[in-house]
C-alpha cells in the first residue's frame, strides 16, 4: 500500500474518531476539508514531478534505442567493406546501447506504472473531499433552516396564539436537531467504513490478478493444477 493511500485512510479514521469525541462537528469538518485540500496539492506537485521524470527516462531509453540501430547499420556497412575490427567496434557499442536502453525501458515502464496508481489515489483524495465537503454543505442549510424555523415560532409565540402549538414545535425542533447531529456522524462514519472496505476491494483484486499471472506462467512450464 502505498503512502498517499495510508495517508488517506489514516486522516478518515481520524476524523470519525474525533467526531465522535468532537462538540463542535462543524468546526472540526472544516479543519478536515482545510487539510485535505493541502494533501490534493501536494499530490499534484508530486504529480507533475513523476510525469516529468518518466519523460527523462522515455527520452534516455529513446535515444539509446536510435543509437542502437545506428550502430547495428554502421556494423554493416564495415562488413560489406570488408572492414572487420570497424564492424567488431561498431558492434560492441551497439550492444552498449542496447542495454542502456533496455534498463531505462524497464525504469520508463516502473515510472508509469507508479503514475497510474497516483493518479487513481488523486481522484480519491478529491472524491473524499467533494463527499464531506458536500454533506457539511447539505447540514449547514438543514441548521439554517431549523433556526429560521425557530425564530418564526418565536415570532408566531409572541403574537398570542395558543402556546400548545409552539410547545409542540418546539419539541419537534430539538428531537430533529438530535436526529440530525445522529445522522450526520452516521453518515461520517459510513465514508470511514466505505474507503476502508473500497481499499479491501482494491488489494483483493491486486492480489487476484498476481496469483493468475503465477498460475499462468506456471502452466507454461509444465504444471497442471488437476
């Protein structure tokens, strides 16, 4: 697993751990979405510097490989001449070439490989963000919408109506204020639980993958698995 991943994991556990030990959720959400936000840029940079390393490494391999054929030509042409130690030379440094550009080959395909995992591991980190971000949104505008409410039955009580009504309402505003805190840490905790098993997922089908390409190449040696 790799860092970005466990960071990830790590700073969701965090937070439904502190939620749950937190007075005010809303405050500790917003430190939350502050340092997730710092984690996507530092995921970027480290980005744009892996993509510009495996251009490096594309060009060395590239280059090594041109160098390759053109002294496998110039070979050749001493053999035809008739020129023997020139084509002996011209061979020597062809097979220079040629394993110069098979190790940043090899580099090249490592470098997209990691490039690939780090792309998928960005788009989760701001998928996690634009989750939280949108249900803090989603919560704010149902505690605005209590308040509003409250204050309309104050207004409604202070005009001289019945106060069963505004008892009632009342009530009715602080059982939806506990529901609601209830189902916003559930919710908080469920994307907790949601990336861990998502993760679960992830390296179950890494794993699979692994184990058939074993099978595989052991079955080209000769073994049956009957």
């Amino acid at each position: 697993m790799s860092i970005l991943r466990r960071m990830r994991d790590m700073t969701v556990a965090t937070l439904n751990e502190r939620l749950e030990q937190s007075e005010d959720p809303v405050r500790l959400i917003d430190r939350y979405l502050i340092e997730q936000r710092q984690h996507i840029q530092e995921a970027e940079r480290l980005y744009t510097q892996a993509m510009h390393h495996a251009q490096t490494l594309r060009q060395h391999y590239l280059t090594a490989e041109q160098y390759k054929e053109k002294r496998e030509q110039q070979a050749l042409v001493a053999l035809k001449a008739g020129e023997d130690e020139v084509a002996r030379l011209a061979l020597h440094e062809k097979m220079q070439h040629e394993e110069k550009s098979n190790q940043y080959r090899e580099l090249y395909e490592q470098s997209k490989q990691a490039i690939l995992e780090l792309e998928d591991q960005l788009r989760q980190l701001k998928a996690d963000h634009d989750e939280v971000a949108a249900k803090r949104s989603y919560y704010m505008a149902r505690i605005e919408t209590a308040r509003l409410q409250q204050r309309m039955n104050n207004y409604m009580g202070s005009t001289g109506f019945n106060p069963t009504p505004r008892m009632f309402n009342r009530l009715e505003d602080r059982v939806s204020d506990m529901e609601m805190e209830a189902r916003s840490l559930s919710d908080l905790r469920k994307i907790g639980r949601e990336a861990m098993l998502q993760v679960g997922m992830t390296l179950n089908t890494a794993l699979d993958q692994e184990l058939n390409k074993l099978k595989q190449k052991l079955e080209k040696e000769g073994w049956s698995s009957k």
